[in-house]
C-alpha cells in the first residue's frame, strides 16, 4: 500500500489523500536568509525550516493531495535593520522580493503541478507594483491566485488607495488569500503575535472591507480568509449593529423600520437576511481553527460551500497539524460536508485539481 520507489520516497498512494489545503505556506531559502538577517519572527515566532520534500512528506501524512502554499507575513514588505532607505528604494526593493519569491513558488509548481498550487505575492501598499506583479503571476506565472496581508503599512484593505488592485482583482475574478500581517500596534510582551493579534488583524480588515463597501462594489473577489476569520463568526452581531450603526448608503436603510414596527421576530428575520448576508459571500478556511469552540461558530456564520481545508504548515508544525486535523475528522458532521471541507469546495475555487 505505500510506494516505496525512489521517487515514490514512501509516500501513500495519492488515491487515498484528498484533502486539498487552501492555508500552507513556502519559505524560499534565499527570502528565508533575508529575514533571519534581519531578524524577522513572522508571528513572534522563530522561522521554521521549510522544503519540498518536508512539505510532501508532511502532505503525504496528514492525507493532503494538494497544497496552495503562501509566503506568510512580511510578504515583501521585508524592512532591513540598521539600513536607511527612502521610499523609492523600499519600493524597488520589495518588487525584487515578490518578483523572486513568485518565481520560486511558480517553479515549485512546475517541478509537481499535481501536489502544488499558490498564491502570489503582491507589494501593497504599492499599488503600481502590485498590479504589474498580478499580471505577470497571473498571466505569466499561473498563479492559483494572489495572498493580500491583512494591513500594509496599518492600512486595511478597504482603503481606497487600494481600489485600482481591488477592481483589478474584481476583474479577473481572483481568489485572494487574506493572511494577517503583523498587527499596527504594541505587542504584549510574552504573547507570539500569532496567538491573538493575528486573529484581530483578520477582523479588522474583514470589518474594513464590508464597511467600506468594497464587497458590494467587487463581488467578484473570492476572498478566503485564514485561520476561520479570526474572531469575525463570534462578533458577527457585533458587526451588523455596527453595520446599522453606520448605515453605509450601499444598504438599504431598515434601522427605522425597526424602530417604527413592533420588534417581531420576522422582522428580526428580515434584517438578519438583509445585513448578515455579506459574511456568506467570504470562504473561510480551518487552519488552527478546527476546535469544537470555534468550529460551531464558523458553521453558524460561513456558506458551507465556502470552507476549506488548511494546515499552516509550517509555521504550524506537524504535530499541531494532526493534533487540529485530528479535531476536524471527529467533529460531528455529515458526510458530504466532511468532503466539502476537506476537498470539495477547493476543488469549485481551483478547477485543475478537480479531476485528481
């Protein structure tokens, strides 16, 4: 049952792996020497050792057929200590990072189209390097789709600096990966960054983009969003009182309604289905999120069609990988969501895996 050829380096038979994981992320050698010189713990933890046969032995293990691998936070925003630049040379230097760490994820691809796919990195809050580096990924590289970090530079992705890329990614109806970056503000000494601050950083921008209006305008952006949302399902109420809060003049205004009516359920009902229909239009994937605490709140919140897969690996190391995995596999659920999740609804979101 396991292909002990060379090549087959003890793997499993790929007919019997099929999750396809949305959240796992690539470290080029050369990008990871540029952060440890620097001195970068993306997460506030150490770096951890990445390559590509770790990675398909790690898959291989875990029943994972294939992986849309990332570069996590920085991205290139890459800063370098104790060397001033103006702005002009940060910006050219982070249009070499993302140009050199697409190459690499696009060679890694071509090397096992089967088992990998990925997102490209982008330069936000560069906007003119981020959209020529979307065309050449996209239409040069064939990437699978681009990661945006949470912030650039503590600006939320429902700036409207960053409405060009936003129509630009509307327009070719792009799936973006949305991993936090680093939070625009004082760590808590002691606390990884990753623990907590990671999850508000998702929030904030998932808040940004509905307030600002950006899902109504781009609705042709598939906007998954690491890590379960962050703490987006448990404040989803939260959010819509802001939502009726601020009565952004896209929505149709049903607040006085509800002071003028008698506060019925149907009309309860009726303002749910109104405001609450925007967190269904996001897909949201499990990497660290898989617990029988957050799993309620994810499948209360998202389309089911919407949830995918993820590891996080390896910024999660294995053993965290099996242990959240494992919380998956013994969460009560039927069948065909089980699929959905582990495979199914990737497959609808990246069409050349859906045959394998």
């Amino acid at each position: 049952d396991v292909d002990m050829s060379p090549r087959g380096r003890g793997r499993k038979p790929a007919a019997r792996m099929a999750r396809i994981d949305t959240h796992q992320h690539v470290i080029p050698p050369r990008y990871a020497e540029l952060l440890r010189m620097n001195g970068i713990r993306p997460g506030g933890i150490d770096l951890p050792d990445w390559s590509r046969d770790g990675a398909l032995r790690m898959m291989d293990r875990n029943g994972i057929r294939a992986g849309i691998v990332s570069v996590s936070t920085p991205g290139a925003l890459v800063e370098r200590q104790g060397v001033a630049e103006d702005e002009s040379q940060a910006i050219a230097r982070g249009r070499r990072i993302a140009r050199e760490v697409n190459e690499y994820a696009a060679e890694l691809v071509q090397r096992e189209p089967e088992r990998f796919g990925f997102f490209a990195t982008l330069t936000l809050p560069d906007v003119e390097g981020a959209l020529d580096e979307l065309a050449y990924a996209v239409d040069e590289l064939h990437a699978d789709g681009v990661i945006l970090l949470a912030n650039a530079g503590g600006r939320y992705l429902g700036d409207a600096a960053f409405a060009p890329l936003l129509a630009e990614l509307d327009r070719r109806e792009t799936v973006v990966f949305v991993h936090p970056g680093e939070l625009p503000a004082p760590e808590v000494p002691g606390v990884p960054t990753f623990t907590a601050d990671f999850l508000l950083d998702t929030t904030r921008t998932v808040i940004d983009l509905i307030l600002s209006g950006a899902m109504e305008r781009y609705p042709k952006i598939r906007f998954i969003l690491a890590h379960a949302g962050g703490f987006v399902p448990f404040i989803e109420y939260r959010v819509l009182l802001t939502m009726l809060q601020r009565r952004p003049s896209y929505m149709i205004d049903v607040a006085e309604k509800m002071m003028e009516y008698p506060f019925t359920r149907p009309l309860v009902e009726i303002v749910k289905k109104r405001y609450l229909r925007v967190f269904r239009k996001f897909y949201w994937d499990t990497a660290l999120s898989a617990s029988p605490a957050a799993l309620p709140s994810l499948l209360a919140v998202a389309d089911h069609s919407h949830i995918t897969y993820g590891s996080d690996w390896p910024f999660a190391p294995e053993v965290a990988v099996r242990f959240i995995t494992s919380e998956l596999d013994h969460y009560p659920m039927t069948p065909f969501l089980r699929a959905a999740i582990n495979h199914s609804n990737a497959k609808a979101l990246f069409p050349r895996f859906a045959g394998k």
